[in-house]
C-alpha cells in the first residue's frame, strides 16, 4: 500500500474514532472499535450470563477469574477479573493467546473438532516456561484426560509462578466457552480446593444460557 494511501486511511479512522494517537505520536486502538466489539452477539449474550457468577467467584477467592472463547486454534478472553494481588498472566480481556498452554485454552481445545484438534497437535507447540507440554502425543493425553475429568489444570504452562484451573461452559449446542482461576502455585495442589467452585460457576452459567 501506498504510504500517502496509509496515511489517508489513518487519518480517517482517527477521525472516525477507530484509532486514537498518544503523546508520543504512536496509534492505539480507538474507543469506537471497543463499543463495536462488544456488540458482538457471541460475546455479548455470554458475558451478560457469565458476570454475576464471576463476580461471586472473584468475591469468594480474589484471584484471577477468565472467560474465553475459542476462535480457530485461538483462545480469546471476553472478561478477566483480578486484584493487585493476583498472580500477573500475560493474558488480557479482548487479547489472543495459543490454545494448549492455557487451562481455558485446554477445555476448548478438548471439545473442539478433530481437525482443529489435529491441526493444533500438528504443531509447532511452542514452549513458554520448562513445563509448558511441547510433545504433541502427551497433549493427546492431557486432552482426553480433560474430557473425562471434566475440567483443565495448566500447571505453570504460561508463567512459572501460575497455576489454573478451567470448567467448560455448555449452551444447547455444546461447549462455546470455559471459565478459569489462576492462582500463584506450583503444582496442580494449588487449584485443588478451587475446583468445585469453577465447576459450579462453569455449570451455572451452562444454565443460563441454556434458558
């Protein structure tokens, strides 16, 4: 693209509300696509069922507490509470990040079709800390053992202070979301007594939806 046809189309979108421009004279995504954005039926509906459940879960344990969706072999966050005191995640509400390392990311994964379930095996798996699984035939584990459990712990996957755990969330047609704690910890331990609670949250918001 022409530079002067860049510089006509930034402008317009500043203009426009799209992208706004710093102090520094760098561009940032605009207010105008925000408000967009959350008019998208897919995350307005589920996080309009998800907040109250959330709230309560972040009232009871003041840690992280993630909703996510899958798109592609993508996971994206539609919400995210946390204090100050929470552990720090690299992740963020409206961000992408790879489906395996992440406990929401797993529960999705594990319900998703078997070519996205492939394709993603098919790698390359990348490796964020020493305990990140990399090898695609014991993510095939992991991923039926998901399934069978019912719920997702990514043990110090993403950073090596955090550990998650992640419920999926069902409508009519199947799972289309996961809710998740993340706590600092380094072990599966640290989430143990967590669990029933991100099961609980997980299943009624599936209500909600369902009704």
């Amino acid at each position: 693209m022409p530079l002067s046809t860049a510089h006509r189309l930034v402008a317009e979108l500043c203009a426009w509300g799209g992208l706004e421009r710093d102090g520094d004279g760098r561009y940032r995504i605009g207010l105008r696509l925000w408000e967009l954005g959350a008019l998208a039926p897919r995350a307005l509906g589920l996080r309009e069922a998800a907040l109250p459940f959330m709230e309560d879960l972040y009232e009871v344990t003041h840690e992280n507490v993630q909703l996510a969706v899958r798109d592609g072999v993508e996971v994206v966050f539609v919400e995210r509470f946390a204090s100050r005191s929470a552990v720090p995640v690299l992740t963020e509400v409206g961000g992408r990040f790879a489906l395996p390392p992440t406990g929401v990311g797993l529960v999705l994964l594990a319900a998703a079709p078997a070519d996205v379930q492939e394709r993603v095996l098919a790698g390359p798996l990348q490796r964020y800390t020493p305990w990140t699984i990399t090898d695609p035939a014991q993510l095939r584990r992991v991923l039926a053992e998901v399934r069978r459990a019912g719920v997702a712990v990514s043990d110090r996957q993403v950073t090596a202070d955090a550990v998650s755990v992640a419920a999926p969330i069902r409508n009519r047609e199947g799972v289309v979301a996961a809710l998740s704690i993340v706590v600092h910890g380094n072990g599966p331990a640290a989430v143990r007594a967590m669990t029933p609670g991100v099961r609980a949250a997980a299943r009624a918001i599936s209500r909600s939806l369902a009704g």
